[in-house]
C-alpha cells in the first residue's frame, strides 16, 4: 500500500527510480493507505482509505467519500446505495440519452418528481394534509404538479383551469381531478352490459352502484326488502305534502339560470332524509358547509300523496255518479 500524486520530481537517476517506483505501487495499490497522500492532490484524483475503507474522491472541498456525504453524484459504499444531486425540472437528476430536460429529480424532502421537456408532470410524495394534522402524501400528475406548490384539483378556480389542470391520488384514498374542458371521467364496458361503479361501506356488501345498457345508465340505491324491518304502509302523505315550499330561483353562480327546486332546510323537517348537512353549519375556518338535497327521495312521499288524491277522487266520482243517478 502506497500513495502518490503521481508527479515525478526532477532528481538524480536513483531518486527519480524510487519515486517512478512507489507512484506505481500506489498505482497498483489504488493509491490506499490509512493517511491521506501528504503531496497536494488534483481535483478528480482518487484514494482508498484504508482506516474506514471507503474510496474517497478530490473535490473543491477536500477528500469526500465515494457513497458518503459529497455534493454530486456518488455510487457505492458500505450500505451499496446509489447518491444523486436532487436536480431540477430543467435538468433532472435522471436522465436518458440526450435529452437532458426529461427524467426524474427531487423537488423537495421525501418527494419525487418526473419532468417532461422541461415541465413537471408527476409529482410523488407531496403532503397536502393540514399542517399538523396526519400525513396526506399525494401523487399529481398533469399541470398542478408543474406548481412549486401544487393546487389541489379541488380547490383550482376558473381562472387557474387551464394551467392547473391535473389529478391527485391521495394516501388517505382521496382522488380529485381537475378538468377545465370535456368529460373529467369516461367510463367503457364492452361485450355485455352491467354495474360500472359500486358503493359500499365498512366494508360490507354493495349498498348502490350505477349501471348501464347500451343506451342508458341507471343510479341504484339499496331496497331489497332483506335489507329492511317494521315496513308499513305510508299514511297521511297529502297532508305533508302540502307542508312542502317549492320555489323559484337562481343560484349565486348562475345568475341567468332560473330553476325549479327547494330550499334544503325547509325541506329538511317534512323529509329529512332527502337533505344532507346542517342549516348555517361552517368549518373550523368558518367557512360555509352547504347542505344538499336528493329530490329523488320526495319520490315516495308524492306516490303516497297522489294515490291519496285519486282514492279521494274516486270516491267523490261514485258519489257524484249515485247523486245523478237518483
């Protein structure tokens, strides 16, 4: 073992031997000994370490561990890991062939990202929790991951469409998609027809789903009478259904759009489980939490209410017939 910096001094023949001779056992010897060559070394030049045996290289910053602690792209060492710089979108860490503005980098701590032409398209890692709360690492892929920091797709306005168009998958199970034009979901079945999506709970059996023919979709709830207990007929149904209010109106975002409909908490104390949500109920962060109505639910009260109707109807039919009659 030996080391050397490999430049022969001007000497006598012996003396010029003996330093020939011993830049060559450094040579064969990968320059290693258990201290550091004593002449100044070149940038690039190597040396095994023999006290940590580690391959250290020359850098502008003294002897560094090949695999170690440098700045820059190290392979190897004790544990045989691979160290990159961390890149950027322009000039990624990874790379394939010439196109150096296409590959892999590291945008931030315990986060990776794929850049393509110069324009970041998938990004792992990023944690869209609240700050405190329980780790929500994500996956963006499309033009929110381009963001330094990403947009929600949930939470992109109009004005940001175009740009921050993209998908999130979430750790938690939380999928959002961000589509400034056409179908944000398109869904096929071939060859037969049947459900496209289920829902389920706690892990039990399907309690909805939507399926579809060759020319129509159908939205299912669960109502097998298996399902259900204490089933008696719905009385009184004309009665509450005169309480219902229907109205007219507009909502905020669309001004030139009258519609037919209810409002939520009117609605709420005549069927209540055709509405969703609490009147006036707001986040931690005082914002609105809107309550929402299934007016599919009002199906069975209005059945209710019209058989009534024509029952009434009837009877005052045969009465009116008997009346003439006599």
């Amino acid at each position: 073992m030996a080391t050397h910096s490999y430049e022969i001094a001007n000497g006598s023949g012996q003396a010029v031997r003996l330093d020939i001779n011993q830049a060559l056992t450094a040579i064969r010897t990968s320059n290693s000994s258990q201290v550091q060559p004593s002449e100044t070394p070149v940038l690039g030049q190597t040396w095994y370490d023999t006290s940590s045996n580690e391959l250290k290289i020359y850098k502008s910053s003294g002897w560094q561990a090949v695999g170690g602690t440098a700045s820059g792209a190290l392979i190897g060492s004790g544990s045989t890991r691979v160290q990159l710089t961390a890149g950027t979108k322009a000039l990624p860490s990874v790379y394939f062939g010439t196109d150096t503005t296409s590959g892999f980098y590291a945008p931030a701590n315990n986060e990776i990202a794929l850049s393509l032409q110069d324009y970041t398209y998938l990004r792992i890692g990023y944690n869209v929790a609240a700050q405190g709360a329980t780790p929500n690492r994500a996956l963006f892929l499309g033009n929110a991951a381009s963001l330094t920091t990403p947009i929600k797709p949930y939470s992109v306005t109009n004005a940001q469409g175009t740009t921050s168009q993209g998908l999130m998958v979430s750790e938690l199970g939380r999928l959002q998609i961000c589509a400034h034009q056409g179908p944000q979901i398109q869904l096929n079945r071939t060859g037969n027809d049947g459900q496209m999506i289920t829902f389920a709970r706690d892990g039990g059996g399907t309690v909805g789903h939507i399926n579809m023919t060759a020319s129509a979709v159908s939205y299912n709830t669960g109502s097998d009478y298996r399902l259900k207990e204490n089933v008696v007929d719905l009385t009184g149904a004309k009665s509450r259904l005169q309480q219902l209010l229907p109205k007219r109106f507009n909502f905020i975002n669309t001004p030139d759009r009258t519609v037919d409909g209810f409002i939520a908490h009117e609605t709420q104390t005549i069927v209540p489980e055709s509405i969703t949500g609490t009147k006036d109920e707001v986040d931690s962060d005082g914002n609105a939490v809107h309550q929402a109505i299934d007016q599919s639910k009002l199906v069975p009260l209005l059945t209710a209410a019209l058989q009534e109707a024509f029952a009434e109807i009837a009877s005052l039919t045969t009465r009116v017939a008997t009346l003439e009659a006599n």
